[in-house]
C-alpha cells in the first residue's frame, strides 16, 4: 500500500528535523571533543601535581566527549537508513504511530517533542521502553505501558 503524499511530506519533515538535530550534535560533540584534546595537549609537563591532575581530567573529557561522539554517529547513521517513501505496516525503524493516547510518535532517534504545524510528535529511538512494548504492532493492536492498555491508530 503506498503512502499518500501527506503522509510521505509528513515523514519527511519528521525525519529533516532529526537529522538537523543530530547534525548538530555531531558537531558540538566533535568540536568539545576537540578542544579537550587540545587543551590538555598544550598543558606544560611539571612535576606539580595539580598540572597533572588537570592534564588527566582534560584527557577524561576527551574520552568522555569521544564516546558522545560517536553515539551521535551512529544516530546520525541511523535516521540515514530510515526511506520516508516506504509503507511500513508494523511499528518499526522510520515508521510514524499514532494512538489513543493520544501520542504521535517517529520512530528513528531519541530528538523528544517535535511541533510541527497544529500537530505535536515525539521522535525516540526503537531502544526506548515504548517502542519495545510496540514493536512488531500494527493498526488496531493494542499493548500496554505503564499500566496503560493503548491503541495503534495509524502507522505509516
């Protein structure tokens, strides 16, 4: 069944604004990490102790920074493997849910609460506690989370 061009414009919006939010933690993550590294290379060698110590906690942001880094990669990598055209019927990877919650959901990365025109949606990722009790779903099946029974109303 394909998509109709509403819901196609739809998945795209959805899915540029993730990627716009991703870009830019690519980056900020990229330039932090940088700059830690280029501090702590620029500290002088000395035999004081708090030098040292602030040379290894330097080294610790990098790292730290690093690994941000990287998961924004792989998010980013994600939301790229994600074909807005594409029907999809069952809750997975790319696919817009919308139920009794009444909650509009993009399934790609964890960006949170997305506004777009009157309508409001939360892109998270398929990691979340959510997505796993939906997994697999189509329109009309139910699950439940939190106690809470909820109905798929759509997905597309």
């Amino acid at each position: 069944m394909p998509l109709n061009t509403e819901q196609i414009s739809l998945k795209k919006r959805l899915l540029e604004i993730c990627l716009q939010a991703q870009n830019e933690r690519v980056e900020t993550t990229r330039n932090a990490m940088e700059t830690a590294e280029q501090a702590a290379n620029e500290e002088e060698p000395s035999t004081e102790e708090n030098v040292d110590s602030m040379r290894e906690q330097l080294r610790t942001d990098r790292e730290m920074y690093a690994k941000q880094f990287s998961e924004a990669v792989i998010g980013l990598n994600t939301l790229r493997r994600i074909q807005v055209e594409q029907y999809i019927d069952t809750v997975a990877l790319g696919a817009v849910i919308k139920t009794d919650a009444p909650q509009n959901l993009f399934i790609g990365i964890n960006v949170g609460k997305i506004q777009i025109d009157k309508d409001t949606f939360f892109a998270i990722s398929l990691e979340s506690p959510l997505v796993k009790e939906m997994l697999g779903k189509k329109q009309g099946e139910t699950f439940t989370f939190r106690d809470k029974k909820i109905k798929i109303l759509e997905v597309f």
